[in-house]
C-alpha cells in the first residue's frame, strides 16, 4: 500500500539513449507530498522522455525511478496511487465521455465504476458527458483526460502539456482545476513550456536543458538567487545612463527594449541616484524595482553557457552561468 509518508517521485540517476543520442541524462528529482511540481524545458530537452520513464512506458539506460518507494519497472503496483498522460490524451470519438470513462473504469477495475459521475463533476463534464467524445473541444478532451485518471483516486497526477492549444478560458479552467486537486491533498507534476502558467500555479520546479537538470528547487529561492533590480524609464536615456554609469553604488547597467535596467547596493543608492538624475536634468518616467521573472530564470538558464545558479544545482561540473539580469 501507498504510505502518506513515502516520496512521490524519486529519480537519481536517470539516463535515456537512443543510438548516440543521449535524450535523458543523469537527471535527479525530488518531489515532495503536495508539490504542484513545474518540469519546465525547451521543446526536445527530455521531458516527456523522462515522463514516460517514470510511468514505466519505456524502460531507462541507467538509473532509477521510485514512485512512493516502488520501481514502475519492478512491478505494476508501483502505480497504486499514480495517473496522468503523457502527450495528449486518447479516446474513442464515436463513444460518449461518459461509455469512454466506462471503459477505463473496466480496466482498472475496483471501485472505478462507481467514481465515474464524480470524475467528471470536478472536471465540469457532467452536462457534456453524454456527447460524443468527437464533437469536443481540445480543452474538454485534456479535461476527460484527467477525469480518466481521477477514477484511480491517485494521490500523484503527472501531466504533460496539459494546457497546451488551449484558448485563454480553458487555460483558466485547467489551472483552476488544478489548484483544485493540489488543495484536495495531491501531488501534482506538471510538464510544461507555459511559463506564465507554470509561475502562477507551481511552489518548486524543474528546468532541463539538453537532458540535463539545469536548477531543481522553489521559485522563491531560485528568485532570491537571481536577485532583484530596477528599471529606469527617460525622455532621455543618453543623460540618464550616463548618470548611472557615474553613481556610486550602481552596478549591472544594461539596456532592454523596455527601459535601463540596472542592480542598486541598497535603497539608498537609489534614493541618490533620482536625486543625480534630477540634477543633471534627466527627466524620471518610470523608476520602479522589479523581481526576475520566471521567463528570465528560464532563458537565462536554458540559453547561456553554464547549466544554471548554485541553488540545488545538479549533474555535477563546474559550471559558469551567465548573469540573471532582475526584471
């Protein structure tokens, strides 16, 4: 039986080789009871290789994967208290959502059946669960998918994408049902690209690079990190970076599409530095203090030369990441 006390997911080691292609390597990941853990990479960085690994789809080169303390390589019961989809979802077009549901509830067996009309209650497809599977939107169909896995009563959810091709309205609808299933008490690992998604709904991620696990840890901390900054906006920028250049206490000047951003010793540093600006006649439109984005963290470690900040940093090396400018 599933322990309440037992890890959700523990990987170390993970490795995927196709040929000389190396899709998976040396991954690691921890994810806790109650995470809503984001698994964020560029499109071919391992994600859905490592997903199917740790549902026992396919079978790792190296390494190991335990599911609340089981191998899904060992044995099938590893996945008591384990659902999801890898990709999209697939069902029947010609069958209802409900005689679909019908279906998995026969695969499953135990009391599966019986949870059918309350699957699809908390995933809002009660009203549409007699139409043809067919004749619905991408959205209802990535809900039916979690309605399917609902009816093993998991305690863990993997998902891949599964906000992806949605409209704005079912991305909404699927980051609240979400939040909704984490407040129930589940585990939720959330593979994505949808970084605006990912920052709103997850307390710790993942970020892959190449295979590689590139930072593993909370947003909070890989915030603290990267520091926070500021953004100066003037009628006249020549004046105002020059004033920037010659102030004490400024550091990091760099010039973005948005405005000048630069990093400030402390409060005072800034308070002197609107009081130069006034007196060397640059006017201030904007000067504000921003946090790093998650879309920065993102590029800043999936694009520069290193794999990524000394937070939980993995896969050994030594690595050099590039600066994470504040945003």
């Amino acid at each position: 039986m599933v322990t309440a006390e037992a890890t959700p997911i523990e990987v170390r080691g993970l490795v995927k080789r196709y040929g000389d292609l190396v899709a998976v390597d040396q991954v690691d990941l921890d994810v806790e009871p109650g995470d809503v853990f984001g698994y964020l990479g560029p499109n071919g960085a391992g994600k859905t290789t490592s997903l199917r690994m740790m549902l026992g789809l396919i079978r790792p080169s190296a390494g190991s994967v335990r599911l609340f303390g089981r191998d899904p390589q060992v044995s099938v019961k590893a996945l008591e208290g384990v659902a999801g989809f890898v990709e999209a979802p697939s069902f029947y077009p010609y069958l209802s959502g409900r005689e679909n549901l019908r279906l998995f509830a026969a695969l499953d067996g135990g009391g599966a059946k019986g949870r059918i009309e309350e699957s699809l209650g908390i995933v809002g497809l009660s009203e549409r669960a007699k139409d043809r599977v067919g004749g619905y939107s991408h959205g209802m169909r990535q809900r039916l998918g979690i309605a399917a896995a609902l009816l093993r009563e998991p305690r863990l959810l993997l998902l891949d994408e599964p906000a992806t091709g949605l409209d704005p309205g079912g991305m909404r609808d699927m980051r609240d049902l979400i939040r909704e299933l984490s407040a129930s008490g589940m585990t939720v690992l959330l593979s994505s690209h949808l970084l605006a998604e990912v920052e709103e709904l997850c307390n710790r991620v993942a970020i892959v690079r190449s295979g590689r696990v590139a930072y593993q840890g909370s947003l909070a901390a890989l915030r603290a990190e990267a520091g926070e900054g500021y953004l100066l906006r003037s009628p006249d920028e020549a004046r105002a970076r020059a004033v920037l250049a010659a102030q004490p206490g400024i550091r990091d000047v760099t010039v973005t599409e948005e405005g000048t951003r630069f990093a400030a010793a402390d409060e005072a540093a800034v308070g002197a530095l609107s009081l130069a600006l006034a007196e060397a006649g640059a006017p201030i439109l904007e000067l504000t203090r921003r946090h790093a984005t998650l879309e920065d963290l993102f590029f800043s470690l999936t694009e520069g030369d290193g794999v990524g900040p000394a937070a939980e940093r993995q896969n050994g090396g030594d690595p050099a990441p590039a600066p994470v400018e504040a945003a």
